[in-house]
C-alpha cells in the first residue's frame, strides 16, 4: 500500500513494522504494529482449537523468564505448555487413513474436515492396505512426506531461499500461478505445523526468518527483507539513503507472474510514479 513508498523514501533512522492480521472478511491484510492487537492478547490459550477456557493461558510475563532459560529448559516448559492443553487419549483421538499415491489430497482433505477443537487429540496414522500399527513411526514418516510434498518446487507453493536451492523456504509469491488449490493447501500447512508440535514432532523442514515472525505474530520491518532477498534489500536501502534517487526513473512496480512476464504496481497509479 501507501507505506511502500515511505519505508524508501524514509530517512535512515526510522523504521516501520507491520504485522499480518485476519478482517472480519477473511481477508489478510497488514496493520502498523501501533494499531495492532497487542502481542500478548494472542497468548491466550483459550483460542486453541477455538474453544474458550477460564484461566487457560500464558503470563507474557512469564516468557521474558522462558527467554533467559537454557534451550533445554525452554523445551521442557513449552512440553508443559503443550501437555496442558493436549486432549487425554480416553478422550478420544483423531485417525487419519490415507494413500500413498494420494497422500497429499487425503491428509488435506481429512486434516481440514476435523473440528478445530478436537485437533487437541491425539493422532493416529494409517496407510490404506499396508499392515502396521501406528506406535509413532507412521506418524513420523507421514509428516516427513508431507514436508516434502508441501515444499516440492512442483505443488510452488514455497520458494528456496538458500544458496544451493535448498533451506530455509519462503511463501511463493506466485503461488496461485502455480497451484489452483494453494489457499486451501496453506491452511492444511498451517494445520500440519500445529499438528506437528502438538505431536511433540520435529518438523523436517526450516522457514525464513520473516515467515517464523508471521507465525509468531511478531512485527515485520523492512531488515526483515534481507532474510528473503539480500540483493532486493541492497538495493532498496541504498535507493533510501542517497538522494536524487528520481533520476533513475524507477516506478512502484514489480515484476512477477510465471516467467517474470507479468507487472504489478505496489501503489494506485505506480506504473507512471517514479521514485
């Protein structure tokens, strides 16, 4: 929106953050982290699997304390965390039977039907006419091949940021270029994701730093930029540091689309703005 323009043109020693947030319509859109919801309003336990609890959530305090911890100590306290809010398995648990040369359609399919209150279960995985009882070993390799697919440069929706194409990974900007389905198969990531710390599952995949603040609700900056695009971001700090910048007749325009052909402007009018 309008704030592109200002975080270039902005002298060196300000900055802005902004935060990602859902509107009433479902749409995503981007809010100063000033107009925001505080940080620790979302710390509430009580919006897990969306159901509302007395008492059930986390002291931001308290974090400022897990912060100084050991690694080890912080692991135990979020376990704890998890054990609070985890469904005892008499309550019942979630089974998800799928193919594997569907594996993707099927887990998307039945990981997205469940009710969000009862993705607090405990899970169970099965592979159709495959013997085996799932005692954690299924379920690993379930989630294993599901990073994999999710990230493969074939379903596009993430791009490798690292050097030898590889990790960490980032939102494919052209997503919906490269994948009908890509809103629908966010939503199943971001359930996967869930699933798998609630799982007590290593996650087999590493994400930019930016993508891990989204996650968190932590603010975005425009130092951020350097995580997905150094070259981008060279580019655009010295265009923010130096004047008479207009001389290189730069528009608030980007390149995109499959094979870079289409051109989207930034701002209203910024194919004929120049920097």
């Amino acid at each position: 929106g309008e704030r592109t323009g200002e975080v270039i043109s902005a002298p060196a020693s300000s900055s802005f953050a902004f935060v990602s947030v859902f509107g009433h319509n479902g749409e995503l859109a981007w809010r100063d982290v000033e107009e925001a919801q505080p940080t620790h309003a979302l710390l509430s336990r009580g919006a897990v699997g969306g159901v509302e609890e007395e008492g059930f959530g986390v002291d931001p305090e308290d974090l400022h304390s897990v912060a100084a911890l050991p690694f080890r100590a912080k692991h135990l306290w979020f376990l704890e965390q998890l054990e609070e809010i985890q469904s005892p398995w008499r309550e019942g648990h979630i089974r998800v039977d799928v193919r594997r040369q569907h594996m993707l359609r099927d887990s998307a399919d039945q990981l997205l039907a469940i009710e969000p209150a009862h993705l607090r279960r405990w899970m169970r995985i099965v592979f159709v006419d495959e013997p085996g009882v799932d005692a954690g070993g299924l379920e690993r390799e379930w989630f294993t091949l599901l990073f994999q697919e999710l990230l493969s440069p074939e379903e596009g929706l993430f791009v490798p940021l690292g050097e030898n194409g590889g990790a960490p990974y980032f939102i494919n900007a052209n997503s919906g270029d490269c994948n009908a389905a890509h809103l629908e198969l966010f939503r199943f990531a971001g359930r996967l994701l869930g699933k798998a710390l609630m799982e007590h599952q290593t996650v087999p995949a590493a994400f930019a730093l930016p993508l891990m603040k989204h996650f968190l609700y932590t603010p975005i900056s425009f130092s951020d930029l350097e995580f997905v695009d150094a070259e981008l971001y060279r580019n655009l700090r010295w265009l923010r540091e130096n004047e008479n910048v207009e001389e290189l007749s730069l528009t608030f325009t980007v390149g995109g689309g499959v094979g870079g052909a289409a051109v989207r402007e930034l701002v209203e009018g910024g194919g004929q703005r120049a920097g």
